[in-house]
C-alpha cells in the first residue's frame, strides 16, 4: 500500500451519495428484498444460507451475491481510509462499504492496542448495520511488523531479513505480525512484498528480499507466516496477506520514475519496466508462482509501475493497475489465482493520466481484474461512477459479480460472518518480551560482516568501547519508514533499545559521543553507527524529492537521499578510526552506502546492520560475539552510485561487495 504527498481528489459532486442511492434502485438483484438480514439485525427467525457456518464457502457466497443490489456489491468493491469515515461511521453503512485501510500514519488516539481494536468496532458496528450485515475488512501495512501501532513489536524490514537467509525465522517473524496485528483489530496485511530490486537508487529497496528472483521466493515463508496454513484464515493470530506489487516494481529504469513523471517527480519509483517479456518473466512474474501455487495468498496488490515491452519499441507503457493480459490473463488465468486484487492507493488514477477520465480509469481497472480499489477518500465518487459504467455496459455484470464473489470468499474464510469484532485474546501479548526475543534473533541473523582485519570483531575482554555516529542512538533512524508514520522519522520514539543500548547492556566501559568530538581513551575499540535517515517509495529515491511533512520535520526538509554518508558521519569514522586502537563502522540503512576506498582503508572491521528496527540489541549481540555473523549480503553492494543498476550475473560485474557476500566468526 502507499500514500501520496499530493493525493489526486476527484471531485465529489454535491449529494453524490444520495444520487448513488437513486441511481442503484433500479438494479436491485432478485431475491434482495429489504428484509434479509443478519446478525443481531435478522428480521427472520429462520437462518438464511449465507449465515449458516455449517454450509461449504463457496455455496454461503452464491446466496449471499444473489441477495446484492448492485449498489451493495459495489460496496463491497470499494475500500475507504479511516480518514474518510471516522468521524462519520454512518458513511459505512449508507455507502455499504467492504472496506477500511489505516495509510501510514493513519491511527486512533491514543495510539494503543486498545484503541485500535475499539477503533475497528466501532466501524464494523456500522458495517453489521447494513441491510445484509456484511462485515468489513480492514487493512494495514504490516511490513515490518504492525510499525503503525505504537507498542507493538517492530522488526527488520525486508531486506535485512533476506540477509539472513533463514525463511523459518521469516515465517516465525510474520506470525507473530499477524498476531499483534489481529489482535488489535486488522485482518488484512498489505504485505509481503515480493519485489525484486534490482536498482539500490529505488527508495523502496529494503521492502524487498533481495536482487534476485530465488532468494525472494525462498523467503516467502512470510505467507505462510501471515496466513498460516491453508483452512487457517480464521484463526485468531493470522491475517490475510498480500503479495506485492505486481508486477516489476522493482525492474523500473532510473529516469521514468512516476510513470514518466505524469503523476509526480520521482525518479525511478512508479517508473517504467523497459523489457522483453522474457526478461518480465523471469525477474517480475516468477515470485508470484509459488506465492500463489505453494502458499495460497490471499491477495495480490498491483503496482504503480508501467510496462514498456523492448518487442515492439519503447514508447506504449501500459500501468500495471490496467493490464488485463498479466491480471486477468496471467496471473488469474494462467496461475489460476482465486483470491482478491486489491489496488494500491489511488492507482488507478495512474492509468493513462494523461488522457483518461476518472470513468474510464474506474472501468479499465476494473475490467483489467481489480477486484477491490483503495480509493480512500473519493470512495462515493468511485462508487457512483462504477454503477454509471455498469449501466453504460462499459463494465460487464459479470465482472462485478466475480469481484464480489472473490471478496466475499475471504470474508467467510476469515470468520468475519461469525466473528466480526476484534478476538482481544493475544492482545496484551503485543510487544512482550517473547516476541521482542525473536526480533532480537532476527537482527542478530541480518547482520552482515564485510570487512574484519586483525579479527577486529568480535569484541572481547574489557577495553574501554567508544561509540559514535549519528545512528549509534536514534531508534526512529533504525527503525526506518513505515515506523509511526508513512516516511517514518528520526524523532519518532517506540519502545525498544538502540544500539547503544544494546552496546551498553553488553560492556561496562562504554563513551557514548555522537559527534566524536570527546577524547577517545587509549586503547579503545571505537565503534561509529553510521546510515540513512528514515524515508519511504520515492522519497528515498536517490536524486528524489525530500520529504518535510511528518510533525518531527517542522517543515525542514530531510537530507537528500544519495547513497552517500554524510559529511558528519564521514567526520565521525575519520576521528575515530584515527584514534582508536581497532576502529568498526556499523552502516544502518536501507540499502547499501558508499564506502570511498580511502575511507575504507581506515576501517578495521565494517557490518551491514541494515533497519533493525525495535530491538538493537540484536546488533550488539554480534559485536560482542553472543551471536556469530551468519549474514549475507541480499544485494551487490557497489563501489560509486554510478555502478547502479549492478546485479549478480551482469556481464561486467566489479562490486566492492558481491551479492551473497558475508564473512563468519564464531
């Protein structure tokens, strides 16, 4: 899921939602009288097939459909952001809507567990008070972890579980997301993202596993994690996934950023894929194979990105949330895919933007295979301007009943129809210490070892310890975007150690000094935390725009995104590399920094920490060899910037660390 700075809003003609209701009376399915009801609202005493638990899913949603108006159907279609309705519940139940998400930074107050569950109540209240009492689905980016919910449990994002090669611990690790998530309410993930980045100056590269097609579908045990088991979708620790974005989000060529810079100014995020299908295939498509065949996900998110095929010449991009050869052909024909296709943010909004109408985007994305679109604030206008596509025969019945049917399906698979208010049984166990344990290992695994002259690492014995570096103690910094608010920020606080925490409960002498201008003590063994403040998609671009909107910013834009440490970082590392008897820099990032040769050579011994997220310790715990280095590398680590795109298997390939690159100790 993503947000967007300047959100597109199509006008909402006065008393659009009562022209909707006018509208729809004429479509009124057969058999929908007035009267049929669920729940608590049952005007019957007899239990309708729809609400019988006992009877298969598939039959439950064909008498339920043919209960729909099409109003209530198009409902179902149309997912609104809490935004858009808190303040107004009714607005779920007169517009019948399927559908809430939270966006980054989208949260009740206060921000607790609990207040997130009574939030989502109080809205499925006013969905079960529909005529049909169809319960709502809401849904949250659970990317690492639930980041948006302060408390919970905030792991490493994706790309430092890739380092850690260890699709157990993956799965181990969404389990207990979908867990915290459940439990507060959510139970929908808008996650995993199964992208394969292959340009580190993508600003959502540590959303992926890796740069290579193999190692992302071996650590999409974060499915099973999420979803458990097939049948599993009703317990009370899982929620539905989401693979995402398909498709090529992460083939995008640096320069065509946001769709060829017709709907924003990002460089390379929302670009074009300018490849043969071949190549789409093998980089873009083939995660979504066992994504869909192995582990049964419940739903796929397309992306933002284009498509330009190399067969036919460049310059005829198709967007992704309009191309019904890889939706409706490939990926639900082909793969045989049977669950829901939610749509980003606003994304349909980024077919041919130049020319189409919101009508014709509402219908080719529709008609393309979407099944449910995050329209988050224009959600009446969608909804009025579907059923004139309808009424047109621009969009077919058929379609709309299929779309509906496959929401429905997930709907009864995850026991909403029975259990449709939060299940609050695992609640106080968000952000306890057992699942704090595992975020702990997760960042001891991600951990990668690049360089250790003079077994520098691990630290023994009991010589003074220096730390430095602007990342040494910033929790929001480590943590990442998506932590708290969509770009995440280095003044958000959540509970957790940073890594001078961790540093300090593992060494009695420590000298903490951010810039290092205190004295370094003889002998010491300096340590500097170096890296990237917190940024999210294309504000992380590399030459991308900077972000200055979250509270913390007070309207001060954020450091340019280069793949550069800063001037203070490099200050720091020169200090006290030539200062200190052995001298180790930690890079806390997103994706990898370069590391100048002249800088390097200062260096005794360098750690991808990459975004550890709430637990830092877990840094620490390989430093001082209470967990041993384990990692690899998920991506090329270059040498300069202009070595971008670099990827294991070109033809010219001179890293200064190459793709599953990791050195060991014990």
């Amino acid at each position: 899921m993503s947000s967007v700075l300047q959100r597109r809003r199509s006008a909402v003609a006065l008393g659009a939602a009562a022209a909707l209701a006018v509208t729809l009376t004429a479509w009124q399915a057969p058999g929908a009288s007035a009267t049929a009801r669920t729940g608590n609202h049952a005007a019957s005493a007899d239990t309708l097939p729809y609400q019988d638990p006992s009877l298969p899913v598939g039959q439950r949603v064909s008498d339920l459909l043919g209960r729909m108006t099409l109003a209530e159907k198009i409902g179902q279609m149309t997912q609104a952001e809490r935004g858009g309705i808190d303040a107004d519940t009714t607005k779920i139940t007169t517009d019948n809507l399927g559908s809430v998400l939270s966006g980054g930074g989208s949260v009740p107050t206060p921000n607790t567990p609990s207040a997130w569950a009574d939030m989502i109540d109080r809205y499925q209240a006013a969905a079960l008070d529909t005529r049909l009492g169809i319960p709502l689905l809401y849904g949250i980016d659970t990317v690492h972890g639930d980041g948006n919910m302060l408390g919970a449990t905030v792991f490493p994002h994706n790309i430092g579980l890739g380092a850690t090669r260890d699709p157990a611990l993956v799965r181990d690790v969404e389990h207990i997301a979908a867990s915290e998530t459940r439990s507060s309410g959510p139970q929908w993930a808008f996650a995993p993202c199964v992208c394969v980045a292959r340009d580190d100056r993508w600003g959502r590269t540590y959303e992926s596993f890796g740069e290579t097609p193999a190692l992302v579908e071996k650590m999409e045990t974060a499915i099973a994690g999420f979803q458990g088991k097939p049948g599993h979708l009703s317990d009370n620790d899982r929620v539905l996934a989401t693979a995402k974005h398909f498709a090529g989000d992460g083939l995008t060529t640096y320069g065509t950023g946001s769709n060829r810079q017709t709907t924003g100014n990002y460089p390379i995020d929302q670009g074009v894929d300018q490849v043969n299908h071949a190549t789409f295939r093998r980089l873009a498509l083939a995660p979504y194979v066992p994504a869909v065949k192995k582990y049964h996900v419940g739903s796929v998110m397309p992306s933002y990105s284009d498509i330009d095929w190399t067969e036919d010449g460049l310059g005829n991009r198709i967007n992704m949330h309009g191309n019904g050869d890889l939706i409706n052909g490939w990926l639900k024909g082909q793969q045989h895919f049977t669950g829901l296709v939610i749509s980003d943010y606003e994304g349909i909004h980024h077919i041919h933007p130049e020319t189409y109408t919101y009508a014709q985007q509402v219908a080719a994305g529709v008609n393309a295979g979407i099944d449910m679109f995050m329209e988050p604030y224009d959600f009446e206008t969608f909804e009025s301007t579907l059923a004139g596509e309808v009424q047109n025969g621009d969009v077919p019945m058929s379609r709309i009943d299929d779309a509906v049917s496959r929401i429905l399906t997930k709907k009864f698979q995850l026991g909403l129809f029975e259990h449709p208010y939060t299940d609050r049984t695992h609640l106080s166990q968000i952000g306890d210490a057992a699942h704090h344990a595992v975020a702990r290992r997760a960042v001891a695994e991600s951990q990668v070892l690049l360089k250790n002259d003079a077994a520098t690492l691990p630290i023994r014995g009991s010589k003074p310890v220096y730390v430095a570096g602007s990342n040494a103690d910033n929790i929001g910094n480590q943590a990442g975007g998506w932590t708290l608010t969509w770009q995440g920020g280095s003044t958000n606080v959540i509970p957790g150690q940073t890594i001078l925490d961790g540093i300090e409960s593992q060494h009695d002498n420590v000298t903490f000094s951010q810039d290092a201008s205190a004295p370094v003590p003889s002998k010491a063994v300096g340590i500097v935390v170096v890296g990237e403040t917190p940024y999210a998609e294309g504000f992380g671009d590399v030459g991308g725009p900077q972000w200055a909107y979250d509270p913390g910013d007070h309207n001060v834009p954020r450091p340019p995104k280069t793949m550069q440490l800063s001037e203070a970082d490099t200050a720091a590392v020169h200090t006290v590399c030539a200062q200190a008897a052995r001298c180790v820099v930690v890079v806390v990032s997103g994706r990898p920094m370069i590391v100048p040769p002249a800088l390097l050579s200062t260096i005794d011994a360098l750690v991808a920490a990459w975004l550890p997220g709430s637990d830092g310790e877990g840094v620490a715990d390989d430093l001082f060899g209470n967990h041993p280095y384990t990692g690899r590398l998920p991506v090329t680590w270059p040498r300069t910037v202009s070595q971008e795109p670099i990827n294991i298997g070109d033809r010219q390939y001179d890293p200064l660390f190459p793709f599953g690159y990791g050195l060991r100790t014990r």
